[in-house]
C-alpha cells in the first residue's frame, strides 16, 4: 500500500466525471488499497478516486470511531433518498475548513464490492452524508458547491481532538 496525493480545491480534475469500472483489475485493487491508506493517514471519513487523481467511479468509506468499518463502493448509484440534515462537512480536498451543507438523512445505494458483487447499502446521518458526498464527487461536485453561507476555518487542534483511528491493514 501506498499513500496517494489528495488533489485539492482548484484542480481540475474533481471537477470532471467519471468512468464505471467494467472490471476490478489489479491496479484498481491497489488504487483501493491505496485509497484506504490515504483517507486513513488523513483522519478522513470517506475519499473518492478522482480525489486521488483517478477519474473512476469508486469510493471509500469508513464513518467508525474506530477505523475498522471500511467500505468499498464501485460503481455506486443512489437509489432512494429522504428526510433531511444539517450540519458541518468538510472534504479531504477542501483542507483546514468547513460549512453547513443539507443532505438527506437517508440513503440507499447500489454498488459493487471489490469482487463485483451487487450490493445495496442503507445509510442515516453521518454514513448518509458521507454517502451523498462521496457520490458527488464521482461527477465533479464538491461540498463547497452546496455549502450555505461562508466555509469556516478549522484549526489543527480540531483535528487532532479526533479520536485516533487504526489504519485497516489487509
Ligand atoms: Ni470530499
């Protein structure tokens, strides 16, 4: 496993779509692998390819305390969506800040694992959100597209009151 760069703001390539994967081929293993290591190294909650540079449709996810929840989603589609949060989000792109985004509070989606298997996964609050975010990214939209009102400086110290999580060794 590697650690990627994260493309930040700016770059133009979160700004474009992306690409179904047909077939989970060995260097998109690794790209996962990878994905896993750099969101993480970075204490985030989800990460997208093309935050890595990679315009394919897959994401990362893991909204435990812990960091040993991890999912996998390729090819990911929402299904369904309802009800409805506000609350802070911040994007492994967008470093050192945040802003108040309404998402719904539910979300199914359907996606493939790493072995292409369908699979459809629920999701409330933070895993809804992640869920929504991440999906965004894979046609070029980023939180700060929806934030309401300003985006807020978030300080170093914010981020390490994160609880400390393991990083999925596999
Ligand atoms: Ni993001």
């Amino acid at each position: 496993m590697a650690l990627r760069t994260i493309r930040t703001l700016g770059d133009e390539i979160l700004k474009k779509d992306c690409r179904d994967v047909a077939e989970m081929k060995p260097r998109l293993h690794q790209l996962v692998d990878d994905m896993l290591e750099t969101m993480y190294e970075a204490q985030g909650v989800g990460l997208a390819a093309p935050q890595v540079g990679v315009l394919r449709k897959i994401v990362v996810i893991d909204v435990s305390e812990e960091g040993d929840s991890p999912l996998v989603l390729i090819n990911p589609e929402l299904l369904e969506v309802s009800g409805e949060q506000k609350g802070q989000e911040a994007c492994l792109s967008v470093p050192n800040k945040a802003g108040v985004v309404t998402r719904a509070n539910y979300a199914k989606v359907r996606a493939f694992n790493e072995d292409m298997e369908e699979m459809v996964i629920e999701g409330e609050g933070l895993l809804a959100r992640a869920l929504q975010h991440e999906i965004d990214h894979l046609s070029g939209v980023l939180y700060v597209d929806k934030v309401e009102g300003d985006l807020m400086d978030t300080t170093e110290e914010d981020i390490q009151e994160r609880p400390k999580r393991r990083r999925k060794r596999r």
